[in-house]
C-alpha cells in the first residue's frame, strides 16, 4: 500500500507532543523495557522483537533483541499502517513473498526475517505512540494467541510509560519552586553537590552566586502579596532569560535566589551578574495596572582549591551578598578572601 492509501492524520502534531512528553526517545536503556522484549520473545519463540517509538521520521528502539539497529526508518507501508490504524496488528506471514519487503529499508536490519508482526503502542488518548515487533525466520500464519500475547506486551509498556512518567513528574514537582516553576533549595543542593563533585576531580572552577531583591518588602507592604507574587514570577522569568543553558537557577526562600553557574569562573560571572543587574533594574507592570519596581543585590563565590566543601562556599557567597547590600555604587560582589574585592 502506498502513503497515499496511509495519509499522515491531521491529529500528528498532537501524537507527537504526546510522546514527546515522556521524555523518552535517545534515552538509555532501562530494565523494564529490556525485560518486556525478552519476555515478549521467549513467549512468542521468535529470534527478533523490539520496543519502538514513533517519532517525526523514524521508530527509536527503546529496547530490542536481535534487530541490527537502533533505529528503523518511519516507513510508508507499516510504521504508517500502526499510525492509521491504532486498533488493528498488521502481520506479513511470509515477506519473502511480499514485493514491497525486498526493497524495504528494514530488510537489511532484519536478514533473517520472515515472518513480521507489528502491534500499536496506544495511549489513553488514543494516541499511537510507538510498535511493539516481532520478526521471525520461518513464515507461519497468525493466531489469536499471538495477537493477545502482543497486546498484553503493548498494554505493559504503556503502563512502564506512564509509571515512568509520573515518577518522573514527581521528581521534579519536589525539585521545583511551586510559585515561579524555577528550581527550589533540593535542587539547589543538588546542582551544589555535582559540581562540587566535577569541580575537586577535574579542578574545573564554577560559581555560586546569591541574590537578593532590594525593595520586595515595600512592594509587598503597600500593594500586598499578590503584587509581590507578580514580581518574583516577573524576576524570576528575567533571571531564565540571562542564565546560561546549563546553569542552575533556584528560589531560596521569600525574594532570595541562587545560581550555580557551572563551568563559570570569576569574569564569567561579573558578566552575568551586570546583564542580572540590568533586567532586574527594568520597571515591572502588574496586572493592576500599577507600575513598580526593584533592585537586586548580588553575591558570589568561585570555586578553588582552597574550598573544602559546598557549604563553605556558599556561606562565601552569602557573605559577598551582605556586602553587595551595604554598597550603594554598585550590588553586586565577589568574595576573594582577604578581605580583598573584584569590583
């Protein structure tokens, strides 16, 4: 059959937001998939079966046995097939007398392959989100039980999917700031601990820098605790927009926040802690219509040999702020010991 007699659904933008949002295509491979694709051929006495996701242009292996790849190219004959028809298996019994199969870019991935059999992977939404395969050597005809063996296998590995996903969600729900969605304290000591870790092996320096707003506390008093919500959401979306890809960004606690800035040395720092500076110092519109607005003070602290732990370095980071506070020219400040200052 042709593309033409699978045409791709006007629903696929959703299919593959819906996949996309278990995080799961070009991850390594887990326990659970790997034990559903052995059990899956030691049911079934079939040398070759596979797990695979539906992406854009290919079905991603998530798990496999006996396939000569990661990955399969989406096809216009099965991979569309599943897409299609979400409630139906396909089976070839014989796909040496199958002309499409000769010329199929599977073919080399599958030598020994005659037989094939390919089950949807099929969200609660309905929503085909990857195959379940089968591929055997000799050809033989399809049975009921086959069929039931392939959906039940099907229905695990939407389970394992969804299992995975909520503990996921979990993970990072206790890692996240509830009022601003940027991290919290757990994940601030955990990116603490990593780098720290990076940081004593390979002597790779990274910064802590803390920051404090100026003038939060006027806000929440004469306008109230919405308007002072308003403003941390605001600060912390302008504190996204300037930390790096790969820096970790965290609310402490009230109108306190914290970066570790990985792989960031003293100047590297002072260049962000200005543009901070900046975005921070732009007026913020609440919803009221009022207009107010904050400052925000800065401390940090760099990575040395010297650093014994990630709690000593942080407690400089926090000294560095207390001094950036009692400054008027400018708010922020490097700690460097010794009494002795960058700017």
């Amino acid at each position: 059959m042709s593309i033409e007699q699978y045409p791709i659904s006007l629903q696929e933008p959703k299919r593959l937001a819906a996949l996309q949002a278990y995080e799961l295509l070009d991850t390594p491979a887990e326990a659970d998939f790997d034990a559903i694709v052995r059990l899956l051929a030691q049911v079934t006495r079939m040398p070759m079966a596979w797990v695979g996701l539906l992406d854009s242009e290919r079905i991603w292996l998530k798990a496999q046995q006996g396939v000569g790849a990661p990955e399969l190219v989406r096809d216009d004959w099965i991979a569309a097939h599943a897409v299609a028809h979400p409630r139906e298996w396909l089976v070839v019994p014989d796909v040496s007398q199958e002309p499409r199969w000769q010329a199929h870019p599977w073919a080399p991935h599958l030598p020994q392959a005659r037989f094939l059999a390919m089950m949807p992977v099929v969200d609660v939404a309905g929503y085909v989100l990857g195959v379940i395969g089968l591929a055997g050597s000799q050809a033989q005809e399809p049975d009921a039980a086959l069929q039931s063996q392939m959906a039940d296998c099907a229905t695990l590995v939407v389970s394992v999917m969804e299992s995975r996903k909520r503990a996921w969600q979990l993970a990072r729900l206790a890692m996240t700031d509830p009022l601003t969605g940027i991290g919290n304290k757990t994940q601030f000591d955990l990116a603490l601990q990593v780098e720290m870790g990076h940081a004593m092996r390979s002597g790779e320096p990274f910064t802590v820098l803390c920051l404090d707003l100026d003038g939060f506390k006027a806000i929440n008093d004469g306008f109230g605790h919405t308007a002072g919500d308003e403003v941390l959401c605001e600060v912390a979306k302008r504190l996204q927009q300037q930390v790096r890809l790969g820096d970790t960004l965290v609310r402490l606690r009230d109108d306190e926040f914290a970066v570790v800035m990985r792989h960031g040395a003293e100047e590297s720092a002072a260049v962000l802690s200005k543009r901070i500076s900046q975005a921070i110092s732009v007026p913020v519109d609440l919803t009221t219509g009022d207009t107010v607005g904050v400052g925000i003070s800065i401390g940090m602290a760099a990575y040395s040999d010297r650093i014994g732990s990630g709690a000593e370095l942080v407690k400089q980071a926090s000294e560095s702020l207390n001094q950036s506070k009692r400054r008027n020219e400018k708010r922020w400040n490097m700690f460097l010991g010794g009494g002795r200052r960058l700017f």
